[in-house]
C-alpha cells in the first residue's frame, strides 16, 4: 500500500481514540477517580512515546556529533513548548479553557488571585490594615464577601451593627456616627474606593450607628466572626491589635498613609498569595462555565481549537517517522491511549456545561481526521527532509507534548487521583514500552 495512504491510516488510529474517549465519557459519565487514573495512564504512555520515538530519533539522526543533534533537539522542544503556552494562553482567553477541569481550574485560581490582589490593593491605604501583620491580612482576604444594596437599602443600623470593615466597590453610602443626628444633607457620604467600620474589628464597638445606599452599590465585607478566626491562632496579630486599641483610645489613628509604607505592605501581602487561594469549588467551575457559555460560538471555536492544540502536535510525526510501510507501535499505541482519556475527561466537562452529545462527539471525531491528514502531510513533506529540519520537528512535537502533559494532564490526575496518579503513569509508560517490543 502506498505510504502516504498507511501514514493516513495510522494517523486515525492513533486518533479514533478520541470520538470513542468523548462517548465514553458521555455514555458511561465515570467518576473523577477513575478518570483521573486513565489521564495519569495516558500521560506514562505519551512521555514514553515521546521519548522513544521523538527525542531518541531526533538525537540518532547524528550519530557521529551527538552535540549537533542536541542542538536541534533542544531548539525544537523549546520552540514547541513556547507556542504551545503562547496559544494556550490566547485561546484560554477566547474560552477555550473550557475544554478541560484542569484548565477551567487553573483559569479560576488565576482570575481570583487578581481578586485578591485588587483587594489587598484596597486595603493598602486604610492606616488599620497597614498596622496589620500583611501575611496575617492575606488570609483574611480569603473570607471577604461580595455584598450589593439598592439604592435606599440600609446596609447595617442599631439592631444589626456594622460588626465588619466595609470597602465600597462601586457606589456611595451615607453613614451616621453614634450621637450624630439625621439632618437632611448633614451626614457623610463615602464614595468608591473608600471604607469604613473598620474599628469594629479592633474594638469590637463600631462608632457608626447606620449605613445607608445612596444608590446602587456593591462592596466587599470583611466580617468580624471571620477576621477573629484568624486572630485566635495569630499570637502576632493579637498583639497588633491590641496596640492599634491603644493607639484608637489615645486618638493616634489617621488617615494620612505613607505610600511607600503602603506599597511595602502591598508587595508582603500579596507574596505567595496563591497558598490561600484554594481548590475552585465544583460550583465556582460550573458557575464559570455557563457564564462563558454565554459567550456563543466563539466560544465553541476556542474550545475546538484549545482540544486541537492538545491532540495535534504529533500528526505531523506519525508519517514523518515511518519507514516504508513500518511505522512505531510504540508511538501509534502510546499516542491511542493517551488521547482515550483526554477526549474522556473533556467531554464529561463540556457535557456539565450542556453542549450536546453529537456536537462533543463530531468535534472529536473531525480532530481525529485532521490527525489522519497530517500524519499524510508528514509523510510527504518531512520523511524526506533534511536530517536538521526533521530533528528539529521531532523536538518541536516532543516540546509540545511536554507542555500539554505539564499543565494538563498530570494536574488533572494527581487533582482527583492523588496517590494513584504515580503508581497508573508508571504503568502507562511501561505499556507503552512494551508495545514497542512488540515491534521488534
């Protein structure tokens, strides 16, 4: 049979894997555990092929300079890891972070560690925080609580005290110290970017007796139940506070903040803020999801394209390395079981955001297509390439492959798989090597 027509075939092999992978994962819906342990499964199997049949290759090309292969090498996989993150990246920002939980994840944690970052920007002009260990503070942020009001809505009274420090978001609010009597346009309205009841954490008595919505507003409540949860395993921030009582009673507290006193605690608090960020809830991902469902059918491209970007690195591969008609069964097979779990685990995700099950199978289904054209386009244009180029495309799909398995595979698994993500890469990779004796 024809080369270009068996790298055509082999190409949708190694590929069918993944319309049957997305039926699965529709059909049967298996549990996080047992998906997890075939992503890890998969992995083993790809860094296996990968490695035997890309980067060993790619150095063999070069028998008599071993250092000229590495070159090759070496520029090929960071140049294939560089656009894999790059693309990645802008597709993430399409939607296409919606294909995989490991990239909804990754996407949520970094869009609430801007979150937290923004509120730590806040809190950097109020005297009270910047009195305040910033480490300390940064586990605050973790409980702060989105609160909106109508216009005219009060916000806490006598009944209900201002038992919180209050940062206004966007909006104004009208407040009312103790003692202060309501006489129409006498009382202090504070705008966006401003706060108050902030000594309530301190004291425990807040100085306002009300808090009214001008308008429509929105801020960001610290409460004192939680702020005090954080005080009683802190020694250091109960001592802070307990000078900042002081410095209250003796009238020592003010508005004025030294920006840079006000920046060095900015740059504290937010070091290492990603320790407080937390696992994204199911809820927050599907939350998420929909939201960006919304987006139509750019977002259904992104998607499309962010699943392409994981599974086509190696098409060009599969023709370019075939010799005549022998071609890897490491490589077909190492690459047919990792796809299985990638479509799996994908189309479990996009089926909770409720795309339907013939538009997540005919997605798969024309990836695999396109693997079986480039593996027919490798086998035409690189089989016979000279050996720098080839070497240099081997690196480039070996870069990529890594790229993917790093950020996300192996995180998905080792997310919901724990310790069972070692022991099922482990056997991944041994399978994947003892298919390839089997073509010897």
């Amino acid at each position: 049979m024809d080369p270009v027509t068996l790298a055509f075939l082999f190409g949708g092999l190694s590929a069918a894997s993944l319309p049957l992978g997305a039926a699965l994962g529709i059909w049967l819906n298996p549990g996080l555990r047992l998906t997890a342990a075939v992503m890890a499964f998969g992995a083993g199997a790809l860094l296996c092929a990968l490695a035997l049949e890309l980067v060993v290759p790619a150095l063999a090309h070069f028998p008599d300079d071993p250092a000229e292969g590495f070159k090759w090498l070496a520029l090929g996989s960071m140049m294939g890891c560089l656009l894999f993150i790059g693309l990645d990246h802008s597709l993430s920002g399409m939607g296409g972070y919606l294909r995989k939980h490991s990239t909804i994840s990754s996407r949520l944690k970094r869009r609430k560690k801007q979150h937290y970052r923004q509120i730590l920007d806040k809190l950097s002009v109020l005297d009270l925080m910047i009195s305040l260990p910033p480490d300390e503070i940064r586990r605050v942020v973790s409980d702060i609580e989105k609160r909106f009001f109508e216009a005219g809505e009060i916000i806490c009274h006598e009944e209900d005290p201002c038992a919180a420090l209050f940062l206004i978001e966007y909006g104004s609010v009208r407040i009312q110290h103790h003692g202060e009597e309501e006489e129409q346009g006498s009382l202090p309205v504070l705008k966006a970017g401003e706060a108050f009841g902030g000594l309530a954490l301190v004291t425990g008595l807040s100085p306002i007796a009300r808090a009214i919505a001008v308008e429509d507003t929105v801020v960001w409540e610290i409460h004192k139940d939680d702020f005090n949860e954080v005080v009683a395993v802190s020694p250091k921030l109960q001592q802070n506070l307990e000078q900042i009582a002081e410095k209250h009673k003796a009238g020592e507290l003010n508005d004025g903040i030294d920006p840079d006193q006000s920046r060095s605690w900015l740059q504290a608090a937010s070091q290492n803020l990603e320790s407080e960020l937390g696992k994204p809830t199911e809820a927050e991902i599907m939350h998420a999801a929909h939201a960006a469902k919304k987006g139509g059918s750019n977002v259904a491209l992104a998607i499309w394209l962010g699943i392409a970007l994981d599974g086509i690195p190696e098409s060009l591969i599969i023709g370019s390395t075939m010799e005549g008609s022998a071609v890897s069964l490491a490589l077909i097979g190492g690459l047919f079981i990792a796809n299985l779990p990638e479509s799996m685990s994908s189309a479990v995700v996009m089926k909770k955001h409720g795309s339907p099950a013939w538009l997540i199978v005919g997605m798969w289904m024309s990836l695999m297509i396109m693997t079986a054209v480039g593996a027919a386009f490798g086998n035409i244009f690189i089989a016979d390439a000279p050996l720098h180029l080839r070497a240099l495309l081997e690196g480039l799909a070996a870069g990529a492959m890594l790229a993917m398995i790093a950020q996300t595979m192996l995180p998905e698994a080792y997310d919901h798989g724990g310790w069972l993500t070692g022991l099922m890469t482990v056997i991944g990779f041994l399978t994947a090597i003892w298919m390839g004796t089997l073509g010897h």
